[in-house]
C-alpha cells in the first residue's frame, strides 16, 4: 500500500475550492482520475472547519465507498468507523464520532427524503458525478431545492472526473469551477491491426490479447476491463493453463465478497498480477501496481428494458470518455501500455460520452420519489426527464396504486421506501412481505439462474429452494453465484416469517399487471397481454397450453416478443386480484382485417378479452359511427357525381366564396356530416357503393347550394333544351356536344364568380371531337368552313350550313334519299 500522506496533484488545488466553498458554499471541483479528490477533499473540508456537521459524500458503487472510507481513516491512523465510516446497502460502519461519512447514491435520497432539513449534515459532496447516475441527479436536484429553501448553510460540492462540468456549474448558479491538473505517466496505446471477425467470441478474443500484452510488456500489473461478471469468468476460464509462470488472476466485480474484492486492490507480493475487472475499476479505487490495461472495448450500464418492464444492465460498446479513464490506469506508477480490442479506424465511430441514466433508464422510480418528494415543479435536474416516459411511469404507478389523481398514496409512501423497483415492492407489500414474495422479488430483479430452462418460473423457484436436487431432477444447468443472491437479497427483503397464500402467478400479476397474457385461438402459443402486446411461447412447454399467464421477461422482439419467463394464472385469481378492474364493454368498430363491422359485447381486463359474445342491438348512431371508421380505413368513394359537385365547390373557394372545404381530409376529420347516410352500410362493399353527393348537398346547405348553382351550375341546358353535365375537373369548366346544337348561339357560355368560358368540346355526328373552343363566336367565324368541308363529305344527311350563327339547333338528320 502507497504512504497515504504522501503528496498527490489534488493537493495544489486544495486552497482555491476551500475559498470557494467558504465564500459561497457551493463549487464544482475537475480533476482527472488518480488526482487524490476523493480521499483528500473530505479530510481538507474538515480540517478547515467549513462546517460543524457531518461531511456526507456519495459514491456510486459500494466498494468505492467502502475503500475510500478506509484510505481516508488510514490516512488519519484510526480504525473505520471512528471519524470516518462508510454506509452502503445492508452494512455500515458509524458511530457517534464520525465527521465523514461516504454513501452510496441511493442513501442521500431516503436521507432528504425522511428529513428534507438534513440535520446534523454540513457537507454533501456528489464524488464521480460523471457518471450520471439517476440517483446521483435526483440527489443533486434534491439537495439544491432544500439548500434553497431551507438551508442556505448547506455545502454542497459536485466532483468529477471527465464530465464537461460547466453545465454542472451553471445549474448551481454559476458555482465556482475549480480544476486540478493530474499526474500521469505516458501510455502507449496499441489497436488491433484488423477489426474482429463478425462472430468472434469477446472472452477468447481477450484472452488472447492478455497474453500477447503479458509477453510484449513483462513489467508490472495487468487490468482488464471486461462488461459484466460472466465475461470475467469465461475469460479467467480461457487463461486457465496458459498463462506465464507467477501470474495470479484475480477477479473484481461488484457482487463478489469484500475479501476478494481486496484482494484485487492489494498489492501483490510476489508474481505478477492480472486484474479482471468491470468499469469498477474505472474511478475512485487504487490499484498501485497495474502497467498494462487491456480493454475488451464494452461497457454495461442500465437503460430501461421493455422486456422487464425495469432498469436492466445492458452491454453496448465503450464511449470515448470510459476508454480514456482504463487507458489511464496504466499510467499511474510508471509509463504503461494500454490495449484496446479494436482497430484505430472504428475508434471514430465510439459515441463522446456514455448516456446520463435519466436518458436511458426506466424512470418509474424517479416518478415515485418526485412524488414522495410532492413536487417536480422547479427541481434543478441536469437532464430534464423526458416528459413522455414520465407520462408512462406515472400510469404504472396509478395501476400499482402508488398514485392516485396524480398524488401519491399510502400505499406508494410504503413502496418508497423499500429498496425495490415499484413493481417488485408492490408485489411484496400486497403479499404480506413473507418469503415466498421476496424470493420471487429478488429472483425478477435478477439475471435467469437458470438461462437453459423453459419459461416456467416454478423451474427457476425449484432451483433456487435446492440447487442440487434441482440438477438430479432436471437436464439444466443452475447459477450457484446468481442463486446465492438471489437468496441474500430474499432474506434481506423478507418482512414477515408468514408465508403468503398467493400462487407464484398471483404474485407475478400483482407486479405486472400489463403484462397479464390470455392465449389467442389457434394451434401455436401466441399471446395477448394486457398491456396491448403480443408475445409467443415456445411450443411443447407445459406452460404454453394455459389459458392465462403472467409474462416477466420477454425477448426484444417488438412485433411479437418471445416469453422468457413467465407464470400460469387461473381465471379466478385474475378475478381475485383485479375484479375491479375486470368489466364489460360494449364493442362497435370497424375491423380492417375483416372488412366489416364488428359489434360485439365484451368482457375486459386492460386488453384482454375475457368473454366475447354478439351485440345484435347494437344502436344505429355507434353502427354509423364504426362505419365512418371504415371510410377513414378505405378511403371515400367519389362518384362522378359527388366528384363533380366538390369541383364546383373548389372554382367558387378559389374564387374567395365562403363554402365548406370538401378535401378528403376535411371531410374525414368530422362524422356529424356523413352518418345520417350511413345506417345501413355494414361491409366494404357497401361503403364503396355509396354516393356521397346528398350528404354533401346537406353539409353545404340550401342557400349555399343555391350560390353554388347560380355562379356553378351543375348543367348546361343547349339551346334545345337538354342539360349536359359540366365537368369542373380539368384547368377549365368543360362540356361536350354535338356542333349543331350549338347552332344559332352568338356569345360564349361561361360559368364561375369571374364568369370563365367554358371549355367547348364540339363533336361530329358520330360522337368524335372536332373541335375545341373557348370562344364560339370566334370558332364560327374562322375555323367553322374548314370543318364544315370535312363533314359535309363524311356526314351528308346532317346540315352543315354556310352560317351557323342564323341556323337553328338540331340533332335530327335528313331522310335518306333526300
């Protein structure tokens, strides 16, 4: 171990944040990783007598808290516990006499939460804030509200290490910014020369780029960066018997006991250590020896997973910022080496910054706290929640019964304040809080103990009551690390020693009661959930033939997703725990799959049909109504002559005339205009059959009808009398007519507010067009003769005479032989 008085680069920055804290009480301290922040800041705050109460500083992971609390008590050569303790979940080392006290994320909220005054706190300083953890930022936006409000004599301090941390700053109404300059050694950074095949395997391919490092660079420890425990296992499986003589391995995660954790931070004594990690070892933890870091180029972190309907850890590939904090490891004794599992061109595409939690989380917890809190109005949140998803948490929690008009109820203050996701501690509180519960509680916060395994929760339950009679009885495979968990947080969760009397599905529906799923008809195990998703089930699972089950993890399949875990439900339990929820609903609608209209009475819970039966008397307003929808489905049917009346509706709306507007869209937006016609349209068919003229005669009404025929008619009547259709659809109004009966007409015709001529198609006697004219007089005068010596030859028996102007109108031809 390193002399914990020995000098570090934080030290010259020391005066200038204690004159800031002193002069204004709030500041924002940068310093790169190994600068001495975390351990030197809180002692120097209390050396300065800034405050007379506890200096409370968070951390974001458990082992950090624990190993900066024990530097720093060594540093002032007590034991822990004594003028600095440590409080992380289900452990704390305090006493009467502490000053410091370091904590995980999660406490500071229970803290303000219980006493938004926090007496006998001084100091709060928010430690690797970089990371932006959901707990870190509502911690933050807490803190600054009761500093505002209550008090004014509260210290508040932001650390962080690669966090742009003006932003941070200006939130804290331009806190002071202090930055430290670190002390590194230079890092030789090596890539692969070619990017990894598509399916190459992270662990084998780590290993072997361990050992290439070991023999490249034979000085000093090795830290490997590695997503998640499993990683770190399966890559320590594939060094095992190939490593150099004195390689030691050891293992660091955040679930592996204290005792090893410290062996990883320890100083080896002889041979060479070989450090597998996850981002852990990132910040905040000395590790004095290391010279060499491989990275295996992931990172795991929590983003809100559909498929759990929670937070889950997920893997996804480092960002630049996690890359430059490993590299740095190396450079901390001594100038290092850092690998890294992928080539210098894909390091362009790596994204500048990991996600703050608030982005990518599930934030029905957050709602929940802002709820206990009575207020998010106002509350300084670096990333403001995304509206939307707090819109969907907060409907979670009213089904949950956390919230109740928007305020949170007895029930939600209950579920506050258990160290579960809203869904888990409501399970747990409605049951009763015995042991049964919180196993399952703990088995869904967990990964799958049992992965190989069909679906069935009472496989994963069996396993985890008796692991080895589980394997003797069943051709799977249990995790003996994950069920080990399992039970120490079951036995950490349980309140009650009374077992409850809720089946596994029940208690499973109480903690996801949108993802309760009714079989659909059909051979194949496919699902309706109550949420309004599909899922399927492998088929041959005795799950698969239930009617009813309980769906808590899905795939990610957003179409239809697989069942990964599920429970079966009974109807009467359904009943049991949501007959109030449970109702009939009278069911008229269009259905586009099969082209009519469904009228059905049903009996639902959330999307669920339980019960489905006929509505024959169904009223006529909702069967007008249901096909109205069809319409928005199909489209209107426009005869030619419902087309032509919009037409003329469009010359006069050009023109400024005040009339309805016809478009499709318009007239879809609004049924009142249309259902009156639609009382006996039940099918596709039907509704294409329909001529919409009428209706829209009685949407224009009768005076605008009236304007509409006077400066739009719908006819021309020819000088003998007969009404030919104006069609209004081209660039003009235009009619079509044999040329002799238009004999004897002088002045064109026109239509419009603005009188347009009509466009005149003239045909001959056996109906083809002759000519087109939009100016008769002129036509009569000038091209007339032509196609009068062109007609009389081809049609003889009709007149064609020298002036049409005198001659009157006819359709008739001579007698033949005349």
């Amino acid at each position: 171990m390193t002399n914990p008085n020995q000098p570090l680069p934080i030290d010259e920055a020391l005066p200038r944040l204690l004159a800031a804290l002193r002069a204004r009480g709030m500041a924002v301290l940068q310093a790169p990783p190994g600068a001495g922040k975390t351990t030197r800041v809180p002692l120097a705050i209390l050396e300065a007598g800034l405050t007379s109460g506890r200096i409370l500083m968070l951390e974001p992971r458990r082992l950090a808290a624990r190993t900066s609390a024990e530097r720093m008590a060594e540093t002032l050569g007590e034991p822990i516990g004594q003028t600095v303790g440590y409080r992380v979940r289900g452990e704390a080392k305090v006493s009467r006499a502490t000053r410091i006290e370091v904590v995980t994320e999660g406490i500071l909220t229970r803290m303000i939460q219980s006493d938004p005054g926090l007496e006998g706190i001084g100091a709060v300083i928010f430690d690797e804030f970089h990371e932006r953890s959901l707990n870190a930022d509502l911690g933050l936006a807490l803190a600054l509200e009761l500093r505002s409000a209550l008090r004014d004599d509260l210290i508040l301090l932001v650390m962080s290490a690669t966090l742009d941390a003006a932003p941070v700053a200006a939130l804290m109404g331009d806190a002071p910014l202090i930055s430290s300059e670190g002390r590194a050694y230079p890092v030789e950074t090596r890539w692969l020369p070619r990017p990894l095949p598509p399916r190459a395997r992270l662990e084998t391919e780590t290993a072997a780029l361990i050992l290439q490092a070991l023999e490249e660079c034979p000085q000093g420890g090795l830290l490997a960066f590695l997503p998640g425990e499993g990683e770190i296992r399966r890559t320590e499986a594939a060094l095992r018997g190939r490593l150099p003589a004195g390689c030691i391995i050891r293992p660091l995660f955040g679930n592996m006991g204290f005792a090893d954790q410290r062996a990883a931070l320890a100083p080896q004594a002889q041979g060479r250590k070989i450090v597998l990690a996850t981002a852990i070892a990132e910040t905040s933890l000395t590790l004095p020896d290391i010279r060499v870091v491989v990275d295996a180029g992931k990172s795991r972190r929590a983003r809100f997973d559909p498929n759990s309907g929670m937070s889950r850890l997920v893997t996804e590939r480092v960002t630049k910022a996690e890359a430059a904090q490993r590299r740095g490891r190396a450079g901390r004794v001594a100038p290092g080496t850092c690998y890294r599992l992928w080539t210098k061109g894909e390091e362009g595409g790596l994204a500048a910054f990991p996600p703050a939690e608030i982005e990518a989380a599930d934030l029905t917890p957050l709602a929940l706290e802002l709820a206990l809190w009575g207020s998010a109005e106002g509350l300084a949140f670096l990333t403001v929640p995304n509206p939307g998803v707090m819109a969907e948490s907060h409907a979670l929690l009213a089904a949950l019964g956390a919230l109740k008009g928007g305020r949170i109820t007895d029930h939600g203050r209950a579920l506050a304040a258990l160290p579960l996701h809203p869904r888990l501690g409501h399970m747990l509180q409605t049951a009763g809080g015995g042991p049964d519960a919180a196993t399952l509680a703990a088995l869904l916060a967990e990964r799958d103990p049992v992965r190989a395994a069909p679906p069935d929760i009472a496989l994963r339950l069996a396993a985890i009551a008796n692991p080895r009679h589980f394997e003797d009885t069943h051709p799977f495979t249990a995790d003996r690390g994950v069920i080990e968990r399992i039970r120490s947080e079951a036995k950490r969760l349980t309140r009650s020693p009374k077992t409850s009397a809720l089946s596994p599905g029940e208690l499973a529906a109480l903690a996801y009661p949108d993802r309760i799923g009714l079989r659909r008809k059909g051979d194949d195990p496919r699902f309706i959930l109550s949420g309004g998703k599909g899922a399927v089930m492998d088929a041959g699972t005795p799950l698969a033939a239930h009617r009813l089950i309980v769906a808590t993890d899905l795939d990610g399949d957003t179409r239809e997703a697989r069942i990964r875990q599920a429970a079966p439900l009974h109807d009467a339990e359904l009943r049991n725990l949501y007959s109030d929820q449970i109702a009939w609903v009278d069911l008229c609608a269009w259905s586009r799959r099969d082209g009519k209209i469904i009228a059905r009475r049903q009996e639902c819970f959330g999307a669920l049909v339980l019960d489905d039966r006929p509505w024959p008397d169904a009223p006529p307003e909702a069967m007008a109504r249901a096909a109205f929808e069809g319409l928005r489905v199909i489209g209107l049917p426009w005869t030619p002559s419902a087309q032509r009346l919009r037409a003329r509706v469009y010359l006069c709306r050009e023109d400024g005339s005040d009339l309805p507007d016809l478009a499709d869209e318009a007239l879809l937006a609004d049924p009142d205009w249309l259902l009156p016609y639609l009382t006996k349209a039940k099918t596709e068919s039907q509704l294409r059959a329909l001529d919409l003229t009428d209706a829209l005669r009685a949407l224009l009404g009768w005076e605008a009808m009236q304007r509409l025929d006077r400066l739009t008619p719908s006819h021309f009547e020819t000088p003998l009398g007969r009404r030919i259709p104006i069609d209004y659809d081209g660039d003009a109004p235009g009619i079509e007519l044999r040329l002799q009966e238009m004999f004897g007409v002088t002045a064109h015709p026109a239509v419009g507010p603005k009188s347009l001529p009509l466009r005149i198609t003239l045909l001959s006697p056996g109906g083809k067009p002759v000519q087109v004219t939009m100016d008769l007089p002129g036509f009569w005068a000038n091209s007339y003769a032509d196609v009068r010596k062109d007609m009389r030859g081809r049609y003889p028996r009709h007149p064609w005479p020298e002036d049409p102007r005198a001659a009157d109108p006819t359709l008739r031809a001579k007698p033949r032989g005349t």
